[in-house]
C-alpha cells in the first residue's frame, strides 16, 4: 500500500485519536530502539568506514524522537517544542553518560554525540512545527 503525501499528513498532524495511538506506539518503539542501538558493545558494531557516520545515525535517531512524540500528542500546543527539544537533549546526554559509565560495552561518553543528539531534536521540532502549520494552513483553506 502506498501512501500519498496527503495521507502521511493527515497520520502525522491530524488530531483523530487512532492516528495518535498509534503515533504513540511508534515513538515508544523509536525510544527502545535508541536504547539499543547505542548499549550495544562497540566490539558487535560493524565497521564502517564513512567520516562521522554515527553522528549522522544520532542526528537522524534523535530527530525521529521528537518529530514522532510530538505527532503523538492528541493536542499540539506550542510550549511542546521547546519541551520536545529539551527532553530529546536529555534523553541523549542520559545515554551518553550511561555509556561512559559502563566500560564493558566498550563504549565512551561522547560529547559530540550529544551534540549530534540535540541538532537532531532540534531539527526533528522545527520539520514537526513546519508540518503542522503546512497541514493546519491547508485543512483551513479546504473548510473556507
């Protein structure tokens, strides 16, 4: 089944309450799934030589956290984005510090990971903001 553009807006920026149960599901999902992939031990990572792949994989991990917790609210309300931002930031400096303090995984506390985790909140808030005012701008022209 293929989605058009449309569609995808309406799952992302509508308020039906389906929609967001299962956005809410999803960034659950999303929030293990980070939780696993950075405490897995550095020695079952696969080598892979692209420059500053894992700061991409934060940027992209850590934007898909705040652009899906922020569709998942049945409600937007502005003061989210900044909350969503910070609670993102936390959330990756809670792994990174995790990280440094368990030597087994053979992993270290990276502060340009945490960096690559808050621009990835960062930009996961403002494409979520930008979708929004995109679908709420159309759904008021289609109503007038």
């Amino acid at each position: 089944m293929v989605l058009k553009a449309t569609q995808l807006l309406q799952i992302f920026f509508s308020e039906k309450p389906h929609y967001k149960q299962v956005l809410r599901l999803i960034a659950w999902v999303w929030t293990l799934v980070i939780v696993l992939l950075c405490f897995i031990p550095s020695n079952e990572v696969p080598e892979v030589n692209i420059p500053f792949l894992d700061k991409y994989a934060h940027f992209i991990l850590f934007g898909g956290f705040a652009f899906l917790w922020l569709a998942s609210f049945r409600i937007f309300k502005k003061w989210q984005l900044p909350l969503l931002f910070f609670i993102a930031l936390c959330y990756g400096w809670l792994i990174e510090v995790l990280q440094g303090m368990l030597p087994l995984l053979g992993r270290s506390k990276d502060p340009m990971d945490i960096l690559a985790d808050g621009v990835g909140g960062l930009m996961g808030v403002i494409s979520f903001y930008i979708g929004y005012t995109f679908y709420s701008k159309n759904k008021k022209e289609q109503t007038v």
